[in-house]
C-alpha cells in the first residue's frame, strides 16, 4: 500500500512540475509572441488556460486586482501550485 502512495505523489509531483513549466513557458513566450498564434502558444495556452480560468472567473466575479497591468490569476494559479507541491513533498 505504501508503494502505490509512492506512486501516485511522485506522479502528482511530475504532473504539478510539468505544469510548472508549461506556465512558465507561457510566460516567456508572451513576450516574444504577442499575437498568440504560434502553434507552440496555442499548445501552452490549451493545457494552461484551464488551470487559469476558474481563478479568473473567481477574480473578476469579486472584483479583484482590477486595474493592474499584471495578469494576477495567472500568478496565483502558479503560486497555488507552488502550495500544493510544497504540502506533496512535506508528506
């Protein structure tokens, strides 16, 4: 039984890890790729977006960081991955 809980937090682990790095990748390429259109956006955006996009309903629902030129769903949705790999690795 120990071993399949092994299992499934390492692969949770990878899977958070994974996502990491594909918002990461989202975020340097916006820079470079303002219009969106590259097959490479298109990609990170499909896997992305639907971790975002409850998180910027929730936002813009209670009127939260209205007016700010930074994306703040965006990084809370990074900084909830953060948490919740931080509590994986603490079991």
């Amino acid at each position: 039984m120990d071993t399949a809980i092994y299992l499934i937090t390492q692969t949770a682990y990878v899977l958070i890890s994974a996502l990491e790095l594909c918002l990461l990748a989202r975020a340097i390429l916006s820079w470079f790729d303002q219009t969106g259109e590259s097959r490479v956006s298109i990609v990170l955006y499909a896997i992305t977006e639907p971790l975002i996009l409850p998180i910027r309903r929730l936002c813009e629902r209670m009127h939260w960081f209205e007016g700010l030129p930074l994306d703040m769903p965006f990084m809370l949705t990074w900084l909830i991955l953060m948490v919740i790999q931080a509590f994986m690795t603490a079991l």
